[in-house]
C-alpha cells in the first residue's frame, strides 16, 4: 500500500475559501495523526463486491465489471474538495490507457446521484461515478472515517453542508484511495490519500495494469 500526505487546497467562493482550506487542512492533519489510512485494505487482500448506483442511477456491479477485466477503483470526496476533481480528472486523461489495457475505471463518493450527476458533468468524465450512501463500501475498504464534532462545525461554517450533499446525517466521508483489483478479486495496487490528492499520478497505475495482462496472457 502507498499513502501519501500532500495537504489539499480547497476550493469555495472567496469569502469562505479559508474556512474551506481550514476544514481540509485540519481533516488531514487528523488523518494522518490517527493513522486512519492504515486500516485500509492492502494488496493481496479480497476486494469487497460491490452493487451501486452511478450518476445517472443506473446499478453497477463489480462482479460484472471484474468480468471483462481488472478494475481501477478510485475514493472521491466531493465537488467541495478541488485536488480531489483534479483527480478525477487527471484519470479521465489516461482514461483510454486504462481501457486499452482491459480494465474498467470507475470513482466511488458518498456524495448523492444528483451530486454525482453534477461532478460528472462539470468534469466531463468518461467513466462512472457510483454513489455509496453512508459509506458502506467505503467501510469494507477500511477508508470510511467519522468527521469529529470540531471539524463539522468548520465545514457548516465554510458552506461545505455534507448531510445535503451526501444525503445523510452519518458526517463520514471516504478518505481519497485508489485501487485495483484483479479478476479473482483481490487487491493488487492500493495507494491510500489521507492528504485528499495523490501524490503518484494516475499513469503510475498503467505498470500494474500492463503487468495484470501479462499474467492473463500466459
């Protein structure tokens, strides 16, 4: 597994932007000093399955998706994180790599289908965002964590309404990871992002995938 610790920079309006930037910077502080990240499930172990809805509402499964080919699975905070869009977006510029490799690419976020929606078409994204209310999948990938009663009254403060945007009262979110997982369904590559963007760009990922086909090929 690789984590990375780079600090975020928020996005907002100008007359909140600093209370964005507070409520991000002190999240991954607390990140990184509880150690969340390492309960994170590492390469080698057994992905869970997966049936959610994308941005459009429409169901997709893993095991369907597994058929075809590996499967990169990235985390995503929301539209209110902007290293977190740049992300998405920085994967939709390799997205035919991926392709051409034989895998699937697909982003998970708590936020709702409607936000989802949003973010996909703000981004103008080729590959699907699923919506994972109240974080289920996120907790079998041990990336799930609890925002403390601190940072929810900077992120209110800051115009970051995550009970609306996310469509529950949970105040969870899913700590930025990517993974990829292999045909038999275990894990093969997990990079783990308490500082809410990659520090490894997306193209780092393209040796495993190129390495997964090999393997297939033999």
């Amino acid at each position: 597994m690789t984590t990375s610790e780079n600090t975020p920079v928020a996005v907002s309006t100008k007359t909140d932007k600093r209370d964005t930037e507070d409520a991000i910077r002190g999240a991954t502080e607390y990140l990184i000093a509880t150690r969340q990240a390492e309960r994170a499930l590492k390469a080698g172990d057994h992905a869970p399955s997966f049936r959610l809805p994308d941005h459009c509402g429409v169901e997709v499964a893993s095991d369907i998706l597994l058929r075809r080919g590996p499967l990169l699975l990235t985390f995503y905070t929301g539209m209110w994180c902007q290293a977190c869009s740049r992300d998405l977006q920085a994967f939709e510029s390799h997205r035919q790599e991926v392709e051409a490799r034989g895998a699937s690419l697909v982003s998970i976020s708590q936020q709702t289908v409607a936000e989802n929606a949003k973010a996909h078409a703000k981004l103008k994204l080729g590959f699907p965002i699923l919506c994972d209310r109240g974080g289920r999948i996120a907790e079998q990938f041990g990336v799930r964590w609890s925002i403390p009663e601190l940072f929810r009254d900077i992120h209110s403060k800051s115009g970051i309404d995550l009970p609306r945007l996310n469509g529950d009262e949970s105040w969870t979110l899913p700590i930025p990871a990517r993974f990829i997982i292999d045909q038999a369904g275990l894990i093969a590559y997990s990079e783990i992002n308490p500082g809410q963007s990659g520090s490894f760009p997306p193209r780092d990922v393209l040796p495993v995938l190129d390495h997964l086909r090999k393997l297939r090929a033999a």
